[in-house]
C-alpha cells in the first residue's frame, strides 16, 4: 500500500491535548485504538516532526506519518501520539554538538510526558516505540541516550546525534533511513549513529535510499516492514 502522506484526512481522530509544566507548554496529538478492551494494554508509539511543523496549531505535526498510523489502527491497535514543538524551541540541539547535551524545553516536557503516558493502565511498557524525522529524527537518537530502558525500538529517519553516545543505545534495536542526496541533513550523520551502536555491540541498521533527497520518510512509511518491525518488538 502506498501511502500519500501529504493528502487531506480526518484528523479528528487524534484528540487534541496539550501538556505544561506551569513555564512552557506542548500541544499534541493522540490517537486511540478504537475499541479499547478493558484490562488490555497497548503498545504506545511517539512521532516527532521535523523543524517545518513546528508551530502553535497542534495540527501540522500530523502532516507526515499521521494518516499511517490511522489508516493502520485496525491491523495494529495502539496508542500513537504526536506532539508539536513551539516555532521558537526545537526537540534538540541538534546544531550544536550534533545534537546536544543540553537539554531543550519541549525535550523536557517530551520526558514528562512519555513518563505520564507509560504510567496509564492501559499501556503496557515494554511496547514504547520512538520515530521521527529530520529534528525529529534528531530527537530520536537523543531519546535514545537520555532514556534508553524504556524505549522498545526507534526508527530515526534523515536524523544525526552524538556517536559518543551510542554506547547507551546498544540494547534497543533501532532501523534508521536516510536519503542518498539529502542536502539538509547529510547522510552520514544516521551512518555516523549507526555505525557507533554497531561497533558498541548494539543492534543497528540503516536502509539508504538512491537518489533520494531529504524527504525519505516518504519512503520509510512505504516500507513493507516499517510498522510490522517496529510493532514486533518489545523489552
């Protein structure tokens, strides 16, 4: 199935939130399975967009990878949740150091709630995936240091990070893609990542698309394996 990330759905179906700690806050979006069982729990997926979504609409985050989480609710019942970054923050520093270590005000709040979301009944734990792409996918490799022992899988798409610290992620299995011509965030930077948990011990590996630039998530979603991986796997 191919899927047109960029044609209009019903985005009704994530329900509007927003999380503050009193100084900042985040808006974002989540989707729930749509027959929720009691006494189930669900895998929970976070998708961080990338810097052209930021913005105060809690809306255009879900522009890319929205509409493949809920064409795919049915065959993979979750609960998926997309935040915004304010137009003045970023999810990383990710310009500085490759993306770090200073912690940014919406990385904080991202924490605050991933540590909400895993403690709800109806989660279950050892199914926490991470995605996102180009800052997002920046963001992921950083989520994978700062918090490691709850993430079950990450997919970095056109991201980068901090290969020193690729020696915390070496027990989640993590699938990164890139673009062989992306001119925005060169392709080394996910080789770079990847090659760091390999030579660490860690299960990495990372799909290269030909001449493709910097939108390879068009690709990743399109990927036969992309969700079945990423729903597979669990702590």
């Amino acid at each position: 199935m191919v899927h047109a990330q960029n044609s209009a759905f019903d985005t009704t179906a994530y329900e509007a939130k927003e999380i503050s700690n009193g100084e900042h806050s985040l808006g974002y979006r989540i989707l729930y399975p749509k027959k929720m069982v009691d006494g189930q729990k669900y895998p929970l997926v976070l998708f961080l967009h990338g810097m052209g979504e930021r913005g105060s609409d809690n809306s255009s985050q879900l522009i890319h990878g929205g509409r493949l989480f809920l064409d795919s609710l049915e065959q993979y019942p979750s609960v998926v949740v997309f935040p915004q970054c304010p137009i003045t923050d970023t999810w990383t520093n990710f310009r500085s150091s490759e993306g770090g270590p200073t912690i940014t005000p919406s990385m904080e709040l991202i924490l605050t709630l991933i540590d909400e979301l895993l403690a709800e009944s109806y989660i279950d734990p050892n199914r926490f995936y991470v995605s996102g792409l180009s800052m997002g996918g920046y963001a992921t490799w950083e989520l994978l240091w700062r918090i490691p022992e709850k993430i079950a899988v990450a997919l970095p798409i056109c991201g980068g990070g901090i290969v020193d610290k690729t020696i915390h992620m070496t027990d989640v299995p993590i699938w990164a893609f890139h673009g062989a011509e992306d001119n925005v965030v060169p392709t080394r930077r996910s080789i770079q990542m990847v090659k760091g948990v390999q030579q660490n011990g860690g299960k990495a590996k990372i799909t290269i698309y030909p001449e493709v630039g910097h939108n390879s998530w068009t690709n990743a979603f399109n990927e036969p394996e992309y969700l079945k991986w990423m729903f597979d796997q669990r702590k």
